[in-house]
C-alpha cells in the first residue's frame, strides 16, 4: 500500500475519461450470502467500454479487498481515471474504505449519494455487529460529504481527488438522468441479473 499517494490534480480532463462505476445487486434484508457487485467502464457518460464483477459477502467485512482485487486485476486498469461509488456500504453493511482503495490501486475515488447520509442512524445500525467501531471508522475515513449542484441536488465524498475536478467528471458523466451513467447503468445491470429484469429508472 502506498501511503504517499496525494490528490490527484487533472490538468486537463478528458472529455471521454474512462470511470469505472460500482453497485451492488439486489439482496434480501441482513443476508450474510455473497452479493454480486457490478462495475461497468464508461467513456464519460457516453460509451460502455465494459462490465467487471465479483462478490461481497452480505453484512461482511471483504468489500474493500474484493473491490481493490477488481481493478487491479481489470484489463481496463490502466485507462481508468477514476472509480465512482454508489454509496460506500454495500451488500448491508459491508463497509468500504474509500481511501484504501485509493492507495491500493492508484486510481481517484469519487462516491455518489442520492441523499445526505443520516449519519447517527448509520451509527446506530451498526452497534449490532461486534466489530461495528471498526466498520464505523472507515465510514469516518470517507470524510467530508459535498454537496453538488447536478441536474438535481447529489452528495459525494472524495479520495485522491480534487473537489473541483470531481465536479467536472460528475457533469460530463451525467446525461441521462441526476446520477452519473456509469453508476445508473451499473445498478441497471445488477438489478437485471438478479431479478431478471431492472426495475425503475436508477
């Protein structure tokens, strides 16, 4: 892990800049069975390069290390610009370490949240897991929640990347709907695998 990486600073972003957008699937309320997980590779918002996948127990602790495991392990790895996360508790409450991430692969981490996360009642949900101090910590990690003038209102935080240029990425990627294309289509995808047909707009 190297510890020395700093925020990135784009001098010029790229308007095809290539994301890699993360969501995971539909679960049944405190499973502790494996959850897919879903990354697609957008050109900005506007081409799909690609679809990743891999697994997160429900309710675990091993979201951070599978993820990381994806993207270095991804063909795509080396065009990626920056990875976007919908949300940093996935499969329940399998907690990711947004700045672990960063320092494991090298690549921005920029998540998207629809609503400004209720962090007391986060905090509360936790306490019913042993270790839930340790989870509770890397929620901390993620630090400051921005918030960001979309086509609506969103919420993001950021690792190894500048609140300006995290702005600038959001907007070209967004473009059909307030969320960026790479996590909509994600969740699309997830949903449709799962359930057999995605519902609703993402």
């Amino acid at each position: 892990m190297n510890e020395n990486l700093s925020n990135r600073k784009f001098r010029h972003i790229k308007r095809e800049i290539r994301i890699l957008g993360i969501d995971d699937s539909p679960f049944p309320a405190h499973t502790t069975q494996p959850v897919m997980i879903i990354g697609t590779v957008f050109r900005a918002g506007k081409w799909m390069d690609g679809v990743l996948r891999t697994f997160i127990q429900g309710d675990g602790r091993d979201s951070t290390n599978k993820i990381v495991s994806m993207i270095n392990n991804t063909r795509h790895k080396d065009q990626l610009g920056v990875i976007m996360l919908d949300g940093i508790t996935f499969g329940g409450f399998n907690v990711l370490n947004i700045r672990k991430i960063f320092q494991s692969t090298g690549i921005p981490v920029i998540v998207i949240m629809r609503k400004y996360p209720d962090f007391k009642k986060i905090k509360n949900a936790l306490k019913r897991f042993p270790d839930w101090a340790d989870r509770w910590n890397d929620i901390k990690d993620a630090g400051k929640v921005y918030k960001i003038e979309n086509k609506e209102d969103i919420y993001i935080q950021l690792n190894g990347i500048e609140l300006v240029d995290a702005e600038e990425i959001i907007k070209l990627s967004t473009t059909r709907s307030a969320i960026p294309e790479p996590i909509r289509v994600a969740h699309l995808i997830a949903a449709g695998v799962i359930t057999g047909e995605s519902r609703g707009s993402a």
